[in-house]
C-alpha cells in the first residue's frame, strides 16, 4: 500500500462515509492512486483526495462519476457494488443481533440465578425463546430465499 492510500485505515475512524470508504476500498484493492482517479475524472488532485479523505458533506454527483469511472474500467460491477454493502451491513446487523442476545442471556441468567423455577414456568420460558428463535430462523431462511431466487 503506498503512503497516498495509507491514510484510509486512520480516516476509517475519523467520519468518512460508506461511499467514501468503498471507493478508497476499491482503490486499495486494485493498488491504484487517488492521482489516477483524479486524472480519470479530469479534476484536481486535491479535490479528489479531499472528497474522498475528508469532506463531511461528500457529494453524491461526485461519487456517482467515480462509480461510473469504476465500472467503465471493470473494476466494479452494479452487482458487485450492493453484495459489498450488503455484506458489510449484515456484519453491522450481526454485532447488534449478537449483542443483544447477549444481553437477553445474562438477564435470563442473572433473574433465575437462585430462583427454583416449577415445570410449567420453564416451559414458558422456553417456549417463549423457540418461538422467537423460530421468528428470527424464518427471517433469515426467506432472506437466503430471496437471495437463491435471484
């Protein structure tokens, strides 16, 4: 990686959005330099390594000329573009579906720590977290569906 898009990693944390991050992740992936980017949109370095480094207001005009730079040059297909943000928002989705769950779970645990609980209360709770586990099972099969049906 060379010093030009070295500076992804740390701008990554510092408030750059998914549009910027996936055309500096584009960049890094095929070793290529917000100089040939910039000479490929016909516009000033510093320009384009502002939008795409540190612009809060990112412009969507000017992205779409990169995405359309992209696709002109192969290194991006429309397809490949949303499995990308797909993915990353399913790891996204995960974290917070992790989280949560483990949350569910010390409050489940740390309430009926030292609690005798009779039969027909566990089977309540456990009916309870089936169906809600079915809910979410259901949710995710129709998903890969939908998917396999594409």
């Amino acid at each position: 990686m060379n010093s030009k898009n070295s500076t992804l990693t740390e701008k990554s944390h510092m408030g750059i959005n998914e549009d910027q991050e996936f055309v500096n992740k584009v960049l890094n992936q095929y070793g290529l330099e917000i100089k040939w980017l910039a000479e490929k949109l016909h516009l000033d370095y510093e320009i384009v390594r502002y939008q795409l480094r540190e612009a809060k207001n990112y412009r969507q005009d000017f992205h779409q000329r990169v995405i359309e730079i992209f696709r002109k040059e192969g290194l991006i297909s429309s397809n490949r573009e949303v499995c990308e943000k797909l993915k990353d928002e399913l790891i996204d989705f995960s974290q917070v579906l992790t989280g949560t769950v483990s949350i569910i779970s010390k409050s489940i645990k740390e309430k009926i720590a030292d609690k005798h609980l009779s039969e027909q209360e566990k089977k309540v709770l456990k009916d309870q977290l089936r169906t809600h586990l079915n809910r979410i099972s259901d949710e995710f099969n129709d998903l890969i569906l939908t998917i396999e049906l594409r």
